[in-house]
C-alpha cells in the first residue's frame, strides 16, 4: 500500500537543510506539504506589515522551490490543530511532520496537536533541530533546566555536537489534493509594509548568504558594530522565518575570526530560546524583577517612537526601524537603553513597538534583548547605562550613520552631529531639529535612585 506522510510547515520555509521535510521524505511514499495560516496569529495583529509582507514571498518561494522537487505547498487558515488534523484524515496519512518551536503558544499548540493526533490514532514526529542550532534543554547546567548566564552557556554551547546540514531531496512525490491559494499580504494581517523591506524566501535568503560570506564576513569581527558600515549579515528575519537554517549558516562560517564571531551570535539566539523554553511567561513578565514602578509611556514614549527626541543616535535608530523593518544591533541597544533607563519607560512597551516594525520580530529574541538591555532579563551587570553620546562617537564617529536617517542633521560635518546642541546659535538656527527630551545625566541619576544605588554609580 501507498503511504503518505503530512509536513507541517511553520517558520522553517525551506527545503535545503530542513530535518522535518527530510523526516517526512524518507517515512512515506508520498509527501504533502502544508501551511497553515493561524488565524489567531493574523488576526491578533502579531502578523505587522512588514513580517506579513516578508512571509508572503516566504510561501510563495517555498511554493516553488517545492514544485522544483515535484510537489507543491497546501494553503490552508484558520485553526491549525484542526486544519492539521483534518487533512491528516483526508490523506489517511501514516505520519505528521512538525518542528518544534517553544514561545508560550507555540509549546501550547504543540501540546493540542499531540493530543489531538494520538486521540485520531495517527504518528506525530517532532523535531527538535531544525529551528535552533542546538536544541533548548540538550545543554544545562546540573541543577538546572537551563542556563541563566550567557558565557558559561556559550562555553557549554560550543562543545555540543551538532548535525551535517541536509541537502534538499532529490524528489518529493506528492498527491492530488485541494492547493488552496499562496495568501496576500492583507490576508497575512498586514498593511502598507516600510518603503525599504528586503524580500522574503529561501532564494533571497540563500542569495545573501553566499554573497555575505563571500564578501563580508572577513569583516565582522572588526566592524560589526561600526554603524556606518553595516557590516552585518542581515541575515536575522531568513533566520527567524527558517528561509535559512542557522545549523548551515554556522557550518559555512568557517573558523576565521569573523566566522567565530558571527558563530557566537548564532549562540546568543540559542541562548534566549533556551529561556523561553524554560519559561515562556518571560515574553510578558521580568525574568527577574528589580522592583521598577515604571512610567507609562507618554510624549517621551511618541517622540522615542517617532525618531523625535533630540538625541540624534537614538532618533537615527528609531528611523532606520520605520524605512527598513530592521534596526542595526548596537542602535538597537542604545535606543533600548534610552527608553528604559533614561526614560524609565516599562521595557514591553517599546518591545510591542519594535515587534510592529521588525521584519525579524521574534518573540525569544525581542523580548529577551529588551529585558536583557532593561535589566530585568540576564544581563550580570543590569543597571549599567548607556551613554548615547559616547556610544555614537564610538561606533558612528564620522556622523555617516546619523546624516544617512536624520535628514535635518544631513549638512552638519563630521562627529559633531552628534551634539546639536554644541552647535553655534546661527547654526543651530536652521536646522528643524528637536532639543532632547531629557537632561541624559539628570535621567542617568534617576535611574540609579530608582534602582536603589548611588546616583553617581557609573
Ligand atoms: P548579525 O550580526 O549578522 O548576526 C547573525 C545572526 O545572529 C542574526 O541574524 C541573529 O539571528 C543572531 N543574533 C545576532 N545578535 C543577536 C542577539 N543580540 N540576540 C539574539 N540573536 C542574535 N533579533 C532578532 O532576530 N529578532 C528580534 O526581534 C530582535 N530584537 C532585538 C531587540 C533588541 C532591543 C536588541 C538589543 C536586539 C534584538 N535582536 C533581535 C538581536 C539583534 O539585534 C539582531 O538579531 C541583529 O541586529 C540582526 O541583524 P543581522 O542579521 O545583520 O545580525
């Protein structure tokens, strides 16, 4: 007798590297593969512009890429369990193909799914490696589920065996079924995506892995915090979206300086997954409370949000966020630390306002950086402040990084962009440029009394 086995697609849209569509590959004679559009997921808003734009070349990528082997992707939305369950039926099919994920509603549906499948009689298969490099729970510490500190995980990390990158299969033999239709950007819950988005899919995400690794990554280790010359991979929302395996992208990254470098980033998104996993309420809850009463986020809140507070590192950030979807990593700490420690606004509200604009907006990632930069996640030394001045000086010492997205600050020279308010009075006359919103020493001490510590702490 024929057999078919059903693969459950979720954010791993790709065919090369892909454990889960290899599992189903090789337990049956045929495949069929599905997506499930999670109604609760588009309709909730989570789905923003820019990720539901992203996700559409996704499907429609992954659509392709399946018809080249032979095969093709199953639409289909509402409620996943019973979408699952109920082509599982149709097909008769001898197994059912997930990889595992693990915020709050992922181990939630994955739960459902396991009872609704052993209710129906039917084999679930779950797969633990194709998302992370090196699975949640496989290291810990011995008296602990998981590790709360980045460098004793990362040396733990480093030792752990980690499979062979899979080739795409040959051939996928598929069957006869209703298709349903690769959905619009509007029915994946969004809108008007930013004017700058990458494009989405495996071909994209392929394609920029093999020019940053050969162009690039020789750099990384010297420049990946250089604003101005964003040499990152950008590789964050390929990763997120599973159009590239992480497990690929480390075993091409050889053993230079900048491959190990770019391998150690690889460990930083391993290491908040192994949190979430551990505890899922730390996408909502301080995972560890330093007793903040923080402000609600007002004016200062809009105009952080806006790319308006005077302080031109921060509002260069927050405006490269709104043009491109993403946010380089070191802005994307400095306008953290500003909304959390000089503001003192509750670190969820400005993590719900990146999770609207990052094409990479990952729930792991996102919070746990935003409680990690707040203090209230696993930073060792929480109540540390970053200058945003200094910080820019540092990393953007020409100025280019800021004049490329504060267009007011566009004819001021050099570093002194930096400090508008240096500038002379004529000067200073000109520009339509906002004065900050906050003394930054003034705020600095606040934080410090807040945090119950001497002002003056550094
Ligand atoms: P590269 O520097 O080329 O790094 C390669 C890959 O390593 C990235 O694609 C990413 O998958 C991973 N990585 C790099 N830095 C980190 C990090 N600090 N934590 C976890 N993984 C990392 N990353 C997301 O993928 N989604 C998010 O929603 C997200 N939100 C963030 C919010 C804040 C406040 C901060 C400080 C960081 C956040 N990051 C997030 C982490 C990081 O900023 C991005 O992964 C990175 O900027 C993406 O650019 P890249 O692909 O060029 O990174």
């Amino acid at each position: 007798m024929t057999t078919t086995a059903l693969v459950v697609f979720t954010r791993d849209l790709r065919v090369h590297d892909n454990p889960t569509l290899r599992g189903a590959v090789d337990a049956a004679d045929r495949v069929v593969a599905l997506f499930v559009i999670d109604e609760r997921i588009a309709d909730s808003g989570f789905g923003c512009p820019n990720r539901a734009a992203f996700l559409a070349d996704c499907l429609h990528d992954l659509d392709a890429g399946l018809r080249r082997l032979g095969s093709f992707l199953v639409m289909r939305r509402g409620d996943p369990i019973d979408q699952i369950a109920q082509l599982a039926d149709r097909l008769d099919a001898s197994s059912i193909h997930v990889s595992l994920d693990w915020s709050a509603y992922a181990q939630r549906r994955s739960e459902r799914l396991r009872a609704r499948l052993t209710a129906d009689g039917r084999a679930l298969v779950e797969y633990a490696e194709t998302i992370p490099l090196v699975p949640p729970g496989s290291v810990h510490p011995q008296d602990k589920d998981h590790y709360s500190v980045f460098t004793p995980f990362h040396r733990r990390w480093s030792q752990a065996v980690v499979r062979t990158p899979l080739d795409a299969p040959e051939r996928i033999s598929s069957r006869r079924v209703d298709r349903g239709s690769v959905p619009t950007v509007m029915e994946l819950g969004g809108g008007n995506p930013a004017p700058e988005l990458p494009a989405g899919g495996e071909t994209a995400g392929r394609a920029r892995l093999d020019a940053w690794m050969r162009d690039a990554v020789h750099q990384y280790a010297d420049h990946g915090d250089d604003l101005s010359a964003d040499a990152t991979s950008h590789l964050s929302a390929y990763l997120h979206f599973g159009c590239v395996s992480p497990v690929e992208v480390a075993a091409r990254a050889g053993d230079s300086a900048g491959g190990a470098a770019l391998v150690r980033q690889l460990a930083w998104r391993d290491f908040h997954l192994q949190v979430l996993a551990a505890r899922p309420d730390a996408s909502r809850r301080d995972y560890r409370g330093r007793g903040d009463r923080w402000r609600r986020g007002g004016e200062d809140f809009v105009a952080w949000s806006e790319g308006r507070t005077g302080i031109p590192i921060v509002d260069a950030g927050m405006r490269q966020l709104v043009r491109e979807g993403w946010m380089h990593n070191r802005t994307r700490m400095i306008v953290a630390s500003f909304l959390t420690k000089h503001l003192y606004v509750d670190w969820r509200e400005g993590a719900a306002y990146f999770l609207n604009h990052l094409v990479d907006g990952d729930i792991a990632q996102n919070q746990l950086n935003w409680q990690w930069v707040a203090g209230t996640g696993t930073d060792t030394r929480p109540n540390r402040v970053l200058n945003p001045i200094r910080q820019a000086e540092r990393f953007d010492p020409h100025g280019t990084y800021v004049r490329r997205y504060v267009d007011e600050l566009a004819s001021i020279g050099g570093r002194r962009v930096h400090r508008p308010w240096d500038l002379s009075p004529e000067e200073r006359a000109e520009l339509d440029y906002p004065y900050p919103v906050v003394n930054l020493d003034d705020a600095r001490r606040a934080f410090h009394t807040a945090r119950g510590e001497t002002p003056d702490a550094p």
